[in-house]
C-alpha cells in the first residue's frame, strides 16, 4: 500500500489546515490509520489514530481538542483537521497503517504501522 500526505503549509498560531492522506495500491478501509509528526532533533510522535471503521479515535494529550481525525473509506482516504495551531505543532506530519484486517483499537504504538507515507511540511509562526 502506498500513502500519500497532502495539505502541509506555512501558517500563523491560531490558524488551521487540513492533512490528507490517501492510499493507492490497496483499499485501507479495513486497516487502522494514523497520524505521527517529526520535528528537528526530536524522535516521531504519535498525534492521532482512527481504527478502521472510524468508531475509535485515540490523540495525544498535546492535541486533544484541536486535532479532529476521520476517515472516508469510500476515497481511501484519511484526514487530520488540524485547528487552534501552536508553533510547538511545527512538524513533518506522516500518515501511516498498521496493515491489520479489522483490528478494533486505534493503535498509538509507533511500531505498529507497517506502511508509512512520505511526510508534509507543517510550519506554524508566532
């Protein structure tokens, strides 16, 4: 399965954009996805997850109610809404799947996504 993140950019605190991931290759409908973020010098985070029927949805405290994930199954695709952001969300944002049929959880474990798309650019200024 190949995944592509979209919807990066350069925006000022307070501001909102909207990721994008959507996958080619193989339906992810059935797979558990997620969001994880990089910055320079510090090790991927997880920052949201959504299992495959968009039921769960698991975040991390730092983006408890500014991030909202969801899923449409029927474009393959899954989003991050990203709003009320903060310098410190400054960030590679990866999308990634566990590759799991069905699995109820949505999984925060880095080492539990399989397949990883190519990362966007999230700036965010002060």
């Amino acid at each position: 399965v190949q995944l592509q993140a979209s919807g990066g950019g350069l925006v000022q605190a307070g501001g909102s954009l909207r990721l994008s991931c959507a996958a080619s290759g193989r339906t992810v409908s059935s797979y558990a996805m997620g969001w994880f973020r990089q910055a320079p010098g510090k090790e991927r985070e997880f920052v949201a997850a959504i299992n495959w029927g968009g039921y769960i949805t698991n975040y991390a405290d730092s983006v408890m109610g500014r991030f909202t994930i969801s899923r449409d199954n029927a474009k393959n695709t899954v989003y991050l809404q990203m709003n009320s952001l903060k310098p410190e969300d400054t960030a590679v944002y990866y999308c990634g799947t566990d590759g799991k049929f069905r699995i109820t959880e949505a999984t925060t474990r880095l080492r539990d996504y399989l397949y990883w798309g190519q990362g966007t650019q999230v700036t965010v200024s002060s």
